[in-house]
C-alpha cells in the first residue's frame, strides 16, 4: 500500500503528518480500524504476554493496581507484526512496535512522557485521557532521556491539560514528549503503535568515525605511557598525547576534502532513510 492510500483516523497520511505529527495530539472517534485492521481481545493479550514473559527481556511489568503493561507485542503476535510491518514500509522511522495495556477501572500506569510518538488504539473500555504539551520541560532533562542518560519518564501533570475520553475503537495520537496519563473509566484494554527517533548526532558521529578510519593517528593504538615512569612525567607525556589527537582531529575536521566527504555520506544515509520511496 501506498502512503498517499493509507488513513490515519479520517486523514490521509499525508495530511495527518503535515498537520499533526509532532505538532499536536488526534483524536478519532472509531478510528483504530485504521490502524489495525483486526481488535484484540484481552485473552488474546493475556497469551501474548505469557509468550513475551518466556524471553529474557523484561518486557511485561504488572502493577499492584491490577494494571498490565507490556512492551514489544509484534514479536510474539503476527497480526500486529503485520501491522509494524505495513507502517515501515512506508514511513522514514528505524523502530516500531506495539505494547498493550490492561487496567481495573480507576487504573493505570501514572503520569509520564515518552521519547516516542504514540497512537492510541481503544480495544475494550473506556478511558480518560490527559495530555499537556512538554514546553515546561527542560531543554536538559529533553536531551538526558533522548541519549537515554536518564530512563524514568515520570513526570507531574500541570493545569491547563487537555482532557479527551476514549472509546472502543478509538484512535489517539500522542505526539513524542507530550507529557500524558490514561485513566481505566472501566476494565480497559488498549494497544499503543509506537514509533522511536533518530538522532542527528548518532548518525552525524557515525560518518565522522568512519572517516576517521582512514587516517593512521586515529586506528593506531592509543598511546599509554609505562607505568614505571614518574607519575609527573607520566601525566605531560599524556596530556601531549591528548593534545596531539585533539589538534589533529580539528585540523581533520577543518580539511575542505573531509568536510565534502562527510557531508556526501550524511546526505546518503539521510536520502536512504528519507527519501527513499517509502516517502510521504
């Protein structure tokens, strides 16, 4: 399928992703459907978190309050393995997936952001959502959980948030860092496509280091004055090591040729991940 022929609730992808990705949240009354094709039933979620819980990775946590989440649903459910599957090829993001929530009424997980643009799919129940967008977070704690420095994600909810209540089969897009809190109005059960980021500097410092493989300085083992040596001694002869690795690497990264070069490898690992016809 086409990403011109794909809907996003009552939007063509296009128009959702011009007017609504990482803009602002969206919210479909019966839309699910357009995401995922096939509801899961409870039971049906209950199997796939046995099956999760057999692999090494932590990926289901359950709560004292009852509730149930669980990460990475695609890799033991092939009908949202399709669905992942169906999405990737048409849209520029590295990493999909599905995870699943199950709450009593009056459950849920808390207050918290995600480092991961959410859609929403409401599979059984109601619930209440809150959502406030992420402006009275720190520029620091934003980078801290985008380089995964700091994993919790907890975070209050202000006033002023924007209230919005979902119904079986409803849709609600949850923009990347908008801070958010699901409220079960009923025994619920949701399922939530997630998709992850990329980072300029991760691949920015990948091409960089690539490059730098050419050059002898920086592939030859890095020098370690003996041990017997006096430790003053030991320390200048180090820091003109340092010096000398540093001084070369800006004058590298100085040079017209490197500068074309990297900027030839970004552009194709950028054009590969963007424009290729996955494009919207």
């Amino acid at each position: 399928m086409k990403a011109v022929e794909m809907q996003i609730g009552d939007l063509r992808l296009d128009e959702f992703y011009k007017t609504y990705w990482r803009r602002k949240p969206y919210v479909a009354k019966g839309g699910a459907t357009s995401i995922s094709y096939e509801d899961l039933t409870f039971d049906d979620f209950l199997g796939v978190c046995d099956r999760l819980e057999n692999t090494e990775l932590p990926l289901v946590k359950r709560y004292k309050n009852g509730t149930v989440h669980a990460q990475n649903l695609d890799r033991a459910c092939p009908i949202l393995e399709a669905v992942t599957q169906r999405f990737a090829a048409v849209w520029p993001i590295q990493h999909l997936w599905f995870d699943g929530a199950y709450s009593l009424s009056g459950g849920g997980i808390g207050s918290h952001y995600d480092v991961s643009d959410n859609f929403i799919l409401q599979q059984t129940g109601s619930k209440a959502w809150r959502l406030h967008p992420p402006d009275f977070i720190s520029d620091r704690e934003k980078r801290d959980r985008f380089l995964g420095i700091v994993p919790d994600a907890t975070m209050y909810m202000p006033d002023g948030a924007i209230e919005i209540r979902l119904d079986p089969g409803d849709l609600l897009y949850i923009p990347i860092l908008w801070v958010h809190e699901g409220t079960a109005l009923s025994e619920s059960f949701s399922l939530t496509l997630a998709f992850n980021y990329d980072l300029p500097l991760t691949q920015m410092t990948k091409q960089i280091g690539r490059l730098l493989t050419g050059r002898k300085l920086f592939w030859e083992p890095l020098f370690a004055p003996p041990v017997g040596n006096e430790p003053t001694n030991r320390q200048l002869e180090l820091d003109e090591a340092i010096d000398c690795y540093l001084d070369r690497l800006v004058e590298t990264l100085a040079e017209p040729a490197f500068q074309r070069d990297l900027k030839r490898l970004c552009r194709k690992v950028f054009y590969d991940q963007l424009l290729s016809e996955r494009r919207l």
